[in-house]
C-alpha cells in the first residue's frame, strides 16, 4: 500500500499523481526521489493545482495592469483634455469645470460664481471658444515634450501669456498624467467719491468706504464679465452706480473702474410749511419747513419728491417732481381741486335754502352752515318781522357758481375760502298787485362774492359773510336748480 508524502493520502498503483493535492508519485516509491536522468519534465506539472492557480491569476493581473496602463496612457493626453475641456464649455458643466480649472494662487477662488463669470462672456462671444481652444491646442505640443507647464517652454514673457495655462498637477490612479488649466489673474481698481458707500461685484459686497474720494486694488479674479456696483444708502433714497466689466485681456491684468456717484442736495419748497415731503413714494416724515438741503439724490431723474398736505377737510398731493440736478423743488399743493369745490357748493346751498326758510318760518334754528355771527344777524331779522310782520315770501330758484373765483386761504388761524354766485329768486309781495290784480311776483338776481370759513370744531364749511359784484364769470360755470 502506498502512501502520498506530502498529504498522507491512501494511494494505488494506478496512481500517478495524488488525487488530493497533485503530487506526482515515483514509480518506485522504496527508492528516494531524485530529479537525476529526468529532465523533460514540465515545471508546472510538479507544482499543485493550488499553486497553479495562483501563478495563472497573477499573472493575469499584470497583463491586465499592463494593457489598462497603456490604454489609460493613450487616453490621458493633453488634447484629450483640451477636447473634455472644451465639451463642458460649450455644455456650461459646472462639476466638471470645477475640476479642471485649478489656481496655484490660494487668493483666487475658482467657485460657481467665478466659473459663472467666466462662462458669459464665452456664452455671450461664441468665436472666442474657438480662439481659446486653439489657445490650449497650441501648449499641447509643451506638454508632450514632457514639460509640466507651458511656462517652462515658453516662460513668463507677456507675448507668451495665456488667458488658460495648460499645465500638468499629479496622476489620475497613481499612473495616468493629471492635466488642469490655471487661468490668468485679474485685478480690480475700484475708485469712488462718497464715504460710508457699499462696494459691490457680482452681487456680493465687498468694501465700504470710509472716505471721499476713495480707492482699492481687489483680487486676484478669474476672467469674466462682472457687475460692478457701488450704493450710498441715503435715509430715504439711494444713490447708486453700476458699471459692466469684461476682463480678458492678457495685456492688461491690472483695471481700473470709476463708480463716480452723481448726486446733489435740493431744497424743497410749497406754498405751505407744513407740507410734508415724499421721496420716490416714501414718507420722508419732514416738512419743507424741516429740511434746507436733501441729499445726496441722483440727478438722473430716477429720484421723484412730492408733497402732502392735510387739510381739515381732506389730504391733497402736489405733482411730481423728478430731481435732474435742479438745486429747488417747488411742491405746490393744489389746495384748490374739485373736492373743495363741491364742498363749498354744498355749504352754500345749504345756507341758501336754511337761512330762506328761516325768514319764511321765523324760526333761526333752521339755520345750517353760518357762523354764529351770522346767525345773530338772522335772529335780529327775524325779531324784526315778528313784531312787524312781513308781507312777501321769497323761494330759491337757481344758483350758477363761478368755479374759477374760489380761492382758499389763512387768516386768524382760520382756512377761509372764496366763491363767487349768481342767485336766482322768486319774489312775492303780498302789499302790491298787478295790472291783474294778483300779488307781484318778481325774479331778481344777484351776483355777489361769499366768504366761508372752515370750522374745525363743526367739521364743516360755514357762510360767513358776502359782498355784490357787477357780474361774474360765467364760462366756468357750475348751476343748481331748486
């Protein structure tokens, strides 16, 4: 019986190799091995199935590695970099383009704002793709040479500068060559006239000033189109400047820009002290009496005044008024609009009617819309026909009002008004007859000028007193009829 010496394994005479671990058997198994007169025998067939296994697998890995290594060299080229570059251009792949534009500066930031910047101005000029990507085609040729950088060929002469510098940085899998592109870095100048003014680029505050006529270098920038804004927070009004910039010029990494801030002071004025003033809609809480000089306004027309008055009676508002560099503002307020009108019409008419039925009826407390000096006057009237009677009655038939005759005014710490009339009455007097025996009847009309003051008190208009005019007006005319 035979015995395998490496495993142990119960062998036969057929056997010759073991059937558990592959070792061959000698034929004479009394006899010690040796390899004398053997010598077409195969290294592999005295090696175990194990052993066999893990030389075939290694060295597939290393043929595998080998055509990988070869494949991943063929593919990590420059110009299929520049190709991949140019894809994610023309595709605006943020991700990607975040990996590819890399800064030795640590002071530039390559971000999403950056890369935006970056990209309108390729989006907004198609034909400078073109001219950029011949740009990085032309510092492939450094790059096969087995340089890193452009710059180590060519070196830092402007003549040789780019807006991209196509450069290698590290491998990609420990093997295959990295390459990114390093963009050429800007700065900003930024000059401006106001203290205390916002400085903003693309929308991110960057400075305020602390001075007239101030100035400072911002930076380092990718190339881009970037807004540049500066903003003098007034109290109630801004006075801002915005500037567009394109930087890409490989000439000039050093700009400069003027955010001049054009403003001036006004003062505002109104036929009343106590107007108060509104700037672009927005309730200053001042009067024209409050301010001498407002400012500083932009004189582009954007900045807009306006007055408010309250009256007794109601608010009025003056026009607009558009600031263009003016040094005044007169905001006038049309006390005089088609709302007093009609209150003044109305108190009149009421006084009209009240004070006729208060002589026909003999009664004052009829009265409406009078002063109470005039109320008086009516009561001593109206003593006077008690104890002597009266023989006519009076009606009110029609009133014209002359609208371009009312005038409002102070006086004594009173709103007074004007209104110029014409009064239409139906006159009966009962101590005379006509040729028909019947009483007279007669329609004067007066033309008179009235007086009204405003009580505060009473909320209301009330007639004051009046004098005759030979006629009045009668092309801005307004009638009532009774």
């Amino acid at each position: 019986m035979k015995f395998c010496k490496e495993c142990g394994e119960k062998l036969t005479d057929e056997n010759k190799d073991c059937p558990k671990c592959g070792t061959v058997v000698l034929s004479d198994p009394t006899k010690p091995a040796t390899t004398k007169g053997i010598t077409n025998v195969n290294f592999l067939e005295n090696l175990s199935k194990k052993h066999k296994v893990i030389i075939i697998s290694v060295l597939a890995v290393f043929i595998f590695a080998f055509i990988g290594i070869r494949i991943g060299n063929s593919i990590a080229t420059p110009e299929r970099f520049v190709d991949s570059f140019q894809q994610a251009l023309i595709d605006n792949d943020m991700d990607q383009l975040s990996k590819y534009i890399v800064s030795s500066d640590p002071r530039l930031k390559v971000d999403e704002g950056s890369i935006e910047a970056f990209l309108a101005h390729i989006n907004n000029n198609p034909s400078f793709l073109g001219e950029l990507t011949n740009s990085l085609n032309q510092q492939t040729e450094a790059l096969e040479g087995g340089h890193d950088s452009t710059k180590e060929v060519f070196g830092d002469a402007k003549d040789n500068e780019h807006i991209l510098t196509l450069r290698k940085q590290g491998k990609n899998m420990l093997f295959f060559d990295r390459y990114v592109v390093e963009p050429m870095a800007y700065y900003i100048t930024l000059y401006t006239n106001y203290p205390d003014t916002k400085l903003y680029i693309n929308g991110e505050e960057i400075d305020i000033t602390h001075r007239m006529d101030f100035a400072r270098e911002y930076g380092p920038f990718m190339p881009g189109v970037y807004t540049l804004k500066a903003v003098l927070e007034g109290e109630f009004v801004d006075l801002e400047v915005e500037e567009e910039l394109i930087i890409f010029d490989i000439y000039h990494n050093h700009v400069s820009v003027n955010l001049h801030l054009y403003g001036s002071h006004v003062n505002p004025t109104s036929n009343y002290n106590d107007t108060r003033v509104f700037a672009n809609g927005i309730d200053t809480g001042l009067t024209v009496s409050d301010i001498s000089e407002f400012g500083p306004v932009s004189t582009d027309g954007s900045v807009v005044l306006h007055g408010v008055k309250e009256f007794p009676w109601g608010t009025i508002e003056s026009d607009e008024v558009k600031l263009t560099g003016q040094s005044s503002a007169h905001l006038a307020i049309p006390a005089v609009n088609d709302e007093l009108n009609e209150q003044l019409m109305e108190a009149m008419n009421s006084y009209y009617l009240t004070s006729i039925a208060a002589l026909m009826e003999l009664d004052a407390s009829l009265l409406k819309n009078t002063t109470p000096n005039n109320v008086a006057t009516i009561e001593s009237d109206i003593d006077h026909y008690t104890e002597y009677g009266h023989d006519y009655h009076m009606e009110l038939k029609e009133i014209l009002y002359d609208l371009s005759s009312v005038s409002l005014f102070q006086e004594d710490g009173q709103y007074k008004a004007h209104i110029s009339a014409r009064q239409y009455l139906q006159y009966t007097d009962y101590s005379y007859f006509d040729e028909n025996g019947e009483h007279a009847i007669t329609n004067p009309d007066y033309d008179s000028q009235h007086i009204l003051v405003y009580d505060k008190d009473a909320g209301e208009w009330q007639y004051k007193d009046s004098h005759g005019l030979w006629s009045i007006n009668t092309h801005t005319i307004k009638s009532f009829e009774f």
